[in-house]
DNA sequence: CAATTTCATTGACAATTGTTAAGAAATCAT
DNA sequence: ATGATTTCTTAACAATTGTCAATGAAATTG
C-alpha cells in the first residue's frame, strides 16, 4: 500500500523526523460514498491526500447534468486549483465515488509548512505545475483527438478510471452520450 | 494604445521608478509574419509582452497537421508555461501571425526582478494563476458545448480571434475542420 | 501588375453522434 | 432474497460532421 510518507519521499529529499512532523499535520478524513470533499459555491481552503478510494470532480452545467471534469485515486492529492489558489468559490463538487479515506491539510496549515521546510515548496510548485500540464494535455486531447480515441487515451494512461467509475460519468468526462460510449465500447470488443 | 508599464500597473502597485526600472529589463524584438518567439524542441526560456501585432501557439500532430492551441494579442503575455516552469523542451512553435513587436525578459532577469521587488512576484503568481484558468476553461468549453456553441462562445469573448487570425487556424483550434467552420458561419448568418 | 499560391466556400456522400425509447443487467435497500 | 432503483445496452431515425472534389476569392510573390 501507498502511504502518504512515501509519496513525499517521492517527490523530494526529507529526514524520518520531518516527513513524520509533515504527515502530522494532516488529519485523517473519512467519506461514505457520495460524501463531498468540496461543495458547489464554498472556497476549496484544503488538499486532501487519497489513502484509499476515489473521488470525482463534478461540475453541473447550466441545464442541471453533472459532468466529471477530474477523478482522484489512491495515492493522489485532491483540491480544486482554481479555487484554492484565488480563494474563489468553487463552481464543481468534489465527491467521493466509494468509501474513501483522506489525510487532509489546511492551506493555512500547508503554507505554515512552506515557511517550516523550504524543501516543502517544492512539492507545491510541482503540484501547480502537474495541474498545469493535466490541464493542458485535457485541453489538448479534446482538442485532437475523436471520440474513440479519446477512449482508447484513457484505456492506455488511465485504466483506473474505465475499471472503477460509473460509465455514464465516463462519458460525460470524454465529452460525450453514454449511449455513444457504449457503441464505442462494443465496436472496440468485436 | 496600452503599455507595459499600464498592464504592470494594473497587476500590482509600483512606484513610477520602480516600474521603470522594471521596464528597462525587457528588451525590445520584431518578429516578421511568421517570425518565430519559440521553437518546437527548445525550452522556452523568456516571456514576452505584445506591444504590437499578434501571436499563434501551433502544435503539429504526428499526421504532420498544424493545430492552433492559443493566441495572443497586444497588451498580453506570451510563454508556453509548461516547458518555462519545467525547462523541458517545447513541444509547439509560437509563431508571429502579422508583423509583431514584443518586449522580452529572460527567466533569469524576471526573477532577479522577483528578488529586487517582492511586489513582482504576485505579478508572476497571477501569470501562472490566469495560465491555469485558461486551460481549465478551454478544456471546459470543449467538453461540454458542441462546435457551434464553441464558435459562439469565441465570437462573445475573444472576438478578436474571429477579425484576425485565419480561418483553418480558427478551425484546429475549435477541434474542427475548415468546411465545419464555414458551414457554422453560414448557418449563423442566414 | 500579372501569375501563382493559398484560403474560404459549397455540394454530395459516408461516417459518426445525438435523441428517444425500450429492455436487459447490475446494484441497492428493506 | 426480492422488489425497486439505477445503470448499461440496443435499435431506429434525425442531425451533425468528416471526406473528397471543385470553384471562386483573396493574398502573396516575383
């Protein structure tokens, strides 16, 4: 199993002793299902790390369906940029797809760590420049690649999704009907 | 016409000499139609401010087509974020899509700037923030409206896309064929 | 300015997707 | 377990888009 002292070892260089000071300070967080780690309208003020579970970014259009903008598994950090960096209101839900547990960390919190240990910036800087490119290579798949490739895309580089979200979420994250998701899928096992 | 010391001043609160010192760091450059500001496989290294003219960001496809993935107008600035934060190479040109004066500073100057003026870093901070923005909205807009609702869209906020630059740019840039697009603008205006 | 190239539009046809509706399969709650 | 709900699949038809080819307009070049 991952934990979240591994992954910060991962991502840069700390002692036992700072990496258990650091971990310290994020509190464990439990969600049922469907349990929200961030709701519509409020300002996202945490990063919450996935020890187990999965969780779904949901925006509701102007004419009321949900769209899955993002997912989170294990193993990864969850927060909503847009909102965390600019202390905006949220415009998605944050939901979790299964039971879930978090370890959550308060940006006042976090900030209190990137004065504490200096190596601890990094790891926010890598995480702003991740959401970039996430951001970036989204737009871009969108942008040049059909329907069925954006599928076989996600197949390849993120076959968690395919085996652990609802396909009618699926859809709505590849931009299209689960009814064309679904002639999709059988035109791809034939 | 819009300045640099306008749009820095509009970002954060400088002292008439602070802003001109700051100016004094960028230097002036023309790029001839075509001319280019990055090369696919270089690390983008500097950031520009567009006094005059207009820029495209292109990607090419491994079919070898040319695909429109932004661009830039006077008054804005212009870096590929993703290889200037990395320092990985660029996968994209940035071209001059009409004769175009920039004023460009270096990495280097830009944060020896962030040392000198703490004030200056917001204004990085905000790049960054309104880059982020940008891809999280564009990646929205093409998941959820369809080609018609997306060439509405530009026409009501990046008008200036529409009067300026080509159309089968336009049209690799709203994930569309040149024949859809004209078809779209036809069925507009009758 | 003429010649050439590039770009935008149009039409016909094929392929894909949305829409609507129905039924099968899986999941949930009691 | 079983009835109820949710999710997934399938089909038929309409609407949209891609593809290919041709034409005219516009821009570029010498």
């Amino acid at each position: 199993m991952e934990t979240l002292k591994d992954t910060l070892l991962q991502l840069s260089s700390f002692s036992d002793q700072e990496v258990e000071d650091i971990i310290s300070h994020f509190k464990p967080v439990t969600l049922k299902k469907k349990g929200r780690f961030l709701t519509n309208g409020r300002v996202c003020r945490q990063i919450a790390y996935v020890e187990k579970g999965s969780l779904i970014y949901l925006q509701t259009s102007p004419e009321g369906d949900h769209i899955a903008i993002d997912f989170a598994f294990e193993g990864e950090f969850v927060a909503y940029l847009q909102s965390f960096l600019t202390e905006t209101p949220a415009d998605i839900d944050i939901i979790a797809n299964e039971p879930t547990h978090l370890l959550v960390i308060s940006k006042e919190r976090l900030y209190h760590l990137y004065e504490k240990y200096s190596k601890m910036e990094r790891i926010g800087r890598l995480l702003l420049e991740e959401g970039l490119m996430k951001m970036a290579k989204g737009r871009t798949i969108f942008q040049t690649m059909d329907n069925r490739e954006r599928y076989l895309y996600v197949m390849k580089h993120s076959s968690k999704i395919l085996e652990r979200i609802p396909q009618y979420h699926i859809a709505t994250y590849l931009g299209i009907k689960p009814e064309s998701l679904s002639r999709i899928r059988r035109s791809l096992t034939q």
